[in-house]
C-alpha cells in the first residue's frame, strides 16, 4: 500500500513528464521557442538530463549534428531532449549548440558567436520553477565560398 500511494503521489506531482508526452513543453512555467515547428515530435530524442543530454552530444556519429534542443522543468528536474540530422555540409562549415544557460551566459555566448560569422537558428527558452530562465540555441556557421568543395566534417564550436 505504501509502494502505490507513492506512485500515485508522484503522478499528481508531475503528471506531464512522461518521456513521450503529447505535449512537447509540459510542466514549463514559461516557453519560448524559435523554429521548433519545423520538426516533429517523433524526430525528438527522449528527455533527459543535461548531463545525459552532453554524453549523448559525445556521442553524435561524424556528420550529423544537434539540428535543435530544447528543456524544460519538470517537477524541479531541468530537462533537454534534441533532435540529430545530417550536418548541412553543402552550406555550413561549423556548428554551435548549447543547452541549459543561464540569461547572461547566453548573452555572452550569443555575442561571441555572432560576431564571429555565426547566425543563430534556433533558440528556445524556459523557465525552472523558481523564476530563473535557461536557454538553449544552435548556431551554424555558413561557409566563406560556396564554391569551396564539401569537407568530410563538420567543425563544433568548442564547448
């Protein structure tokens, strides 16, 4: 008896957490996205934690990259989930993605890669439930000469 009144009390607590919910964002007390439309639910990775999210990124296969990652909190717990595709090697020699930062980290991040040649694609924001707010964004780098031949990978922004 004990076992199942915690697992219903869990379920109360945080009833839109499970991994392959209907709801892309559930649990967030605030959302903001850019670009996330352009995927589909079944192309998401599941929700994990930021450091799983970062052993998984360890492990992206050469040439494939993190096309968008977004987080949300659910029950205290920070969560991210991305989607990998195929690096866009015929338009982007290098590639950005980070997750879980705070409002000034972004900025001096986003600073940094944009005056570096870089344009950001995508950027999603949440909120935890005490206020704070953590960004997550994928920024590419396109080529100085398209007519440049394809190179065998693509370069990540060092981390």
């Amino acid at each position: 008896m004990k076992i199942s009144l915690t697992l219903l009390l869990a379920s109360l607590i945080c009833p839109s957490c499970n991994p392959k919910s209907d709801s892309p964002h559930p649990a967030s007390i605030a959302f903001k996205s850019s670009g996330a439309a352009a995927f589909r639910e079944d192309e998401f990775s599941d929700w994990m934690t930021k450091a799983e999210q970062q052993v998984s990124y360890e492990k992206t296969p050469p040439g494939h990259y993190f096309a968008y990652t977004e987080g949300r909190n659910c029950g205290g717990l920070n969560q991210y989930r991305h989607i990998l595709r195929p690096a866009p090697l015929d338009q982007f020699s290098e590639w950005a993605v980070y997750w879980g930062l705070s409002a000034d980290e972004f900025y001096q991040l986003d600073l940094k890669l944009l005056k570096t040649g870089y344009a950001r694609q995508h950027l999603q924001v949440f909120m935890d439930g005490q206020g704070a707010a953590f960004h997550q964004a994928v920024w590419l780098k396109a080529k100085p000469d398209s007519n440049l031949a394809t190179p065998t990978s693509i370069t990540p922004a060092p981390r």
